[in-house]
C-alpha cells in the first residue's frame, strides 16, 4: 500500500512532532525512505517542501531509495515512510512496502 501524503497531512505531522525543537530554534530533520519500485517520489518531495514552506519551518530532508532487504533491516512500516526528527509517521499498523 501506498500512503498519499498531502501537504496538509504533513503539516499537521511536522508541527506535532516538531513543535519542541521551534520553540528551541532547532532544525528539523526529515528523511524519506522509498522502495526501488514506489512511483511517489515526486509527490512526497513537492508536498514536504511545502508544508515546510507554508510553516515557515527551517529542515534537513533526506530521501532516501532503498532495496527491499534495506527496508527490512530498518524495519519500515511500507512505502514511502517518512521519520521525523527520529519517529515514524505512518500510522500505526499500516503496512505495505511497494
């Protein structure tokens, strides 16, 4: 399965999770993990940039392609997932790596 992350959805995540690290002046860290077949790429990438652009909000955003035997090892949840400063978005008990 394939979760589609829109920008609002993003959003609402980034300001949750990094909500401790504005007031601190912290940069945010994002990174994105995509299986070697998953289409989403572009999507994911415009609708994170802007949320961090509609939020005013200063990131480190990695995207990362990854083989399935990677994916494993990190024990992801499916395809794309998306951490933020260290914590996973996908909702919890969603699986699926495309």
């Amino acid at each position: 399965m394939t979760l589609d992350y829109t920008p609002w959805f993003i959003i609402g995540l980034i300001l949750s999770i990094s909500s401790i690290g504005r007031l601190k002046g912290e940069i945010v860290k994002i990174d994105c993990y995509i299986s070697q077949g998953c289409g989403s790429e572009g999507a994911l990438k415009e609708n994170v940039y802007r949320a961090l652009e509609a939020e005013g909000i200063q990131a480190e955003v990695g995207v990362h392609r990854i083989s399935d035997e990677k994916a494993a090892e990190l024990k992801l949840s499916g395809s794309p997932s998306v951490f933020i400063n260290g914590k996973e978005l996908q909702p919890s008990g969603t699986t699926g790596f495309s």
